[in-house]
C-alpha cells in the first residue's frame, strides 16, 4: 500500500486536468499538469528499488503534501479547495505509517493491518469526498443557472420599471400643465366674478368726477364774471370752492385708479414675491367687489356688510396678488351661501357677511363669517380636496379653497381653519405669520 499517495497525486492531476479540458485555464496548466501526473510515476520508479516500503510511504506523503499545498496557492484552483483537502488524510496516514515503519519496526509489525486499513480508509475518503463535491459543484452550477436567470429577469423588470417611470414622468408634466391652465381657469373664473362688483365700484367715483367737473366749470365761469366786476373778494370764494372740487376730483380718481390697479393686479401671473403689504386694505377692496359682483348677478339681493378691520395692524409680508385670490374666493363663497339660504328660507331671512382682523401674538388672523346653510360636518374634511365643490355643475371649479389652501399653508407657512354648525353659518380663520 506503499503507492497509494503517489496514485493519488497522479489522479488528483488527471482529475483537475479533465476539469479544466474546456476552459480558458487549460491552455495555461495543460503541461504543468500532464507534468505533475508523469513525476509520481517517475518518483515511485526510483525509490521503490532504492529505498523500502516505509522510505516509499515517506517520500510519497511528502511529494502529495508539497503538491496540494502548491494548488492551494493557485488562484486559478480555488474552486478545487474541497477536493484538495480530501487529501490530507492520506497524507498524514501515509507520512505516519512510514514513520512508524522506519522507526518501530516491530510495532509496525504488530499493528500493520490497522495502517495499511487507515491508509485504504483516508484513500477511499477522497472518492467520497469527490463524489460530494461533484454534487456540490453541480448544485453551485444550478445555482448560477438560476442566478443568471434571475438576473435577466431582474435586469428585464429594471427596463420595464425605467420605462413606466419615464412614461410616469411625462404624466407628470402633462398633469403639470393642466393643472396650471386649471389654476389659470379659476384665476379668470374670479376675474369674472369681479369683473360686475368692479363696473359697480368704478361708476361710483367716475360719477363724483364728472359732476364736480362740471360744477367747478360753472364755479369757473362765475369766477370769470366776478373778477370783471372786481369783486375779488367773490372771487377769492369761489376759487376756494373750485379747489376744494378738485380735492375731492382728486380723491375719487384716485379711487378708480386703485380699482383698475386692483384689477389688474388680480389678472396678472402672481410674481411670488413677497411684500409689505397692507391687508386691510385688500380685505375691504375685495370685501366690496364680491358683494357689488353678486349683486350683479341678481339685483334683488341684498346683505348685510360688517368690517371690523384692525387699525393698527401691521404691513405684512405677503403675496397680495395671492392673498387677493384668497380674500375674494372666501367672500364669494360667503355672499353665494348667504345667497342660497335667502332662496330657500325666504323674506325672514337677513344675509351677514362679516369680515374681521387683528393681531394675535406673532400672527395676523383674518375671519371670514357668514350666517348661510353652514358645512355638513361629512364634507369638512373634503372642501379643500383639489375639484371637490359644493356647487351645481358649471358654477364652480372646485379648485378655489384648493388653492386657498396652496396660498396660505404651503406658500405661506400660515393656516386656515373652519369653524361651522350646519344651518347656522361657517367661519373661515386665516392666519398668517407677522414675519
């Protein structure tokens, strides 16, 4: 049994050789390896007749260890790790029983059958061991197999995920571009509505300018025929009056031309710039308009206006042309609610709108209160979904309070809170921050 390392050494390199037979490694280990299976025969020629079976089993042991230990070392065989160290039993079973052989001969003896068995044993443990890594190496190939295959799934359901994200995003910017022609819709949607209350407004002081014009031209002609009397003293009067004409001429142009700026103000794209901003001034301009444009709508209606506005509240910095849109879309929907309970209740029923500010510790708080039907408490929390609206087909975008909600929470940083009991009326509290 003298042999066994040298045969093992020899099939250890037919083995990894037939391994390696369609790969690109066995370019590079074909003749070292067609070498490492030529020298344990070559070996064992030459010491079988100059040494004994023990000196054989040494120097076998040994050349078996030095030739795994070189594999090992190869990175090109790490995958052959197992069946490398299948044969380190042998080694030592080998390497062992020489040593013993040569050096207590008589124990040898005695106990021969039990190393020549270890030694069978450790050679067959390499059959098993190579049997289990065959096993092995075909239970890593189907792994790889499905790993390949899992990754042209995977690689298939990334293009596909791509794609439909690439096809999300240009959703993305279509709904980006209606939503801004929708935004822009309601936008002219109010200028409708202001559009009455402004042509009601604007008549009030061009009707002041006119008749103070013509007064102050007959004040003029009679200035004219006093001055040729010489009664400058007459004169003096009525020049005084004339003045104070054009004070008041003065006063309600002034008038008109804050109601067209406002207008236009409300039509143009918002710019997001913030400025001081006097907010009870844009709350009693609009406050106005939206009741004088319902009242162009149905000349019957009638309402009761109260402005309780804060005189000492401070500039704020705000969006107006925003903050405008918000004013005018509460008040709006004030005056139609107080609107629709009139038709429902009947003559009994006195409409009040009411509009309030102050400040309140770091923030300015607008109150919007109308005595109308009021909300159902089981659409409170749906009004300011985006086209969520109260209104019958055709009267209402469902966008308002929406973007109420945008301007005053997102863009900013305030609040706007409900406070309603059905059939009795609803407060809109907006708040927002001093600074």
């Amino acid at each position: 049994m003298h042999f066994f390392s040298f045969l093992a050494a020899f099939l250890l390199a037919l083995r990894i050789s037939r391994a390696i037979k369609f790969t690109a490694l066995h370019q590079k280990w074909r003749m070292i390896l067609r070498i490492s299976a030529g020298v344990p025969i070559l070996l064992f020629i030459i010491f079988n007749e100059r040494l004994s079976d023990d000196g054989v089993l040494i120097v076998a042991g040994i050349y078996l260890l030095l030739f795994i230990e070189y594999l090992k070392k190869q990175e090109d065989f790490k995958s052959f790790t197992v069946l490398l160290n299948a044969h380190y039993p042998l080694v030592a079973a080998g390497i062992i029983s020489g040593i013993v052989g040569v050096t207590f001969d008589s124990f040898y003896e005695k106990w021969e059958s039990f190393f020549v068995c270890a030694q069978l044993a450790a050679f067959s443990w390499i059959f098993l061991r190579l049997s289990t890594s065959k096993k092995q190496q075909q239970e890593l190939r189907r792994i790889n197999e499905r790993k390949d295959e899992l990754e042209a799934m995977v690689a298939a359901r990334t293009a596909e995920i791509t794609q439909q994200k690439n096809e999300l995003q240009e959703t993305v910017k279509e709904l980006q571009a209606t939503q801004a022609q929708l935004i822009q819709q309601e936008k002219l949607a109010s200028l409708g509505e202001l559009t009455a209350g402004i042509a009601h407004e604007i008549q009030n002081p061009l009707n002041f300018v006119n008749n103070f014009s013509e007064v102050s031209m007959e004040l003029i002609e009679e200035m004219e025929e006093e001055m040729a009397k010489g009664d400058m003293e007459e004169a003096n009067a009525i020049a005084a009056d004339i003045k104070q004409n054009l004070e008041k001429i003065r006063h309600h142009g002034k008038r008109a031309d804050g109601i067209v700026k406002g207008m236009l103000q409300h039509s143009r794209a918002s710019s997001n710039i913030k400025e001081p901003t006097n907010l009870n001034t844009i709350a009693d301009e609009y406050f106005r308009l939206a009741y004088h444009g319902l009242r162009a709508k149905d000349k019957s209606f009638n309402a009761e206006l109260v402005a309780n506005l804060d005189p000492n509240l401070p500039l704020i910095n705000i969006v107006p042309q925003d903050v405008g849109r918000v004013l005018l879309n509460m008040f709006t929907n004030a005056f139609y609610a107080v609107h629709q309970k009139q038709k429902t209740v009947g003559g009994d029923f006195k409409p009040r709108v009411e509009v309030s500010t102050k400040v309140i510790g770091k923030e300015v708080e607008v109150i919007v209160r109308d005595n109308g039907s009021g909300i159902p408490d089981a659409i409170k929390d749906k009004i300011m979904q985006p086209f969520f609206t109260t209104k019958p087909a055709g009267e209402g975008t469902g966008l308002g309070l929406s973007l109420s909600y945008d301007i005053i929470v997102k863009a900013h940083k305030g609040h706007i809170n409900i406070e309603s009991k059905e059939g009795e009326g609803t407060a809109f509290i907006i708040t927002l921050p001093l600074s």
